[in-house]
C-alpha cells in the first residue's frame, strides 16, 4: 500500500508561514483568472485576424502585411519594453501562422 501525504498551503506555495501561503494561493487563483481571460482575448484577436487576412486575400491583397505587423511590433515594444516584442511576434504568429 502506498501512503498519500498532503503538502501544506506552504509548502504548495514555497512560502514559510501560513500567511504569506494564503495571500499567494489568493493572488495564484488572480493569475488563473487572468490568464484565462488573456487566451480568450488571443482566441478572439485569432478570429478577427482571419477575417481580416481573407477580405484582404479576396480582394487580391497579400495575407500578410508587413507595415501593419510592425506596428504592432512597435506598439509592443513601446509598452512593455524588449520582451514586449517577443510577445508580439508570438501573438502575430498565431493569428497569421510562420510566414
């Protein structure tokens, strides 16, 4: 037979007292929140981009265009600095694939 143990709030969360265990569970579960909003935000960018990339394709256009694309890359870089433009390249990749 194999015993089950159950880890402490602290010990789940790396902190040394109960306290420090609660506002981290409470701040974790804020994040889990968050997150979940950021990916339907990203499934919605995702969705909105396809319609863009087929009006433009119909219309003869490109799928990509790469004036807009470094907007967003500045846009990214503008607010959160270098890592900011790896973000958008992720999101960019996403919602139009590898170029």
């Amino acid at each position: 037979m194999s015993s089950t143990t159950t880890a402490t709030p602290a010990e789940q969360t790396g902190a040394h007292t109960d306290e420090a265990a609660a506002l981290i569970g409470g701040a974790r579960e804020r994040i889990d929140a968050l997150d979940d909003r950021i990916i339907g935000l990203v499934q919605e960018r995702m969705a909105v981009s396809a319609v863009i990339q087929e009006a433009r394709i119909i219309s003869g256009g490109r799928r990509v265009n790469l004036s807009r694309e470094t907007a967003v890359l500045s846009h990214y870089r503008d607010a959160l600095g270098k890592p900011g433009t790896a973000l958008a390249m992720t999101l960019l990749e996403l919602c139009r694939g590898r170029v």
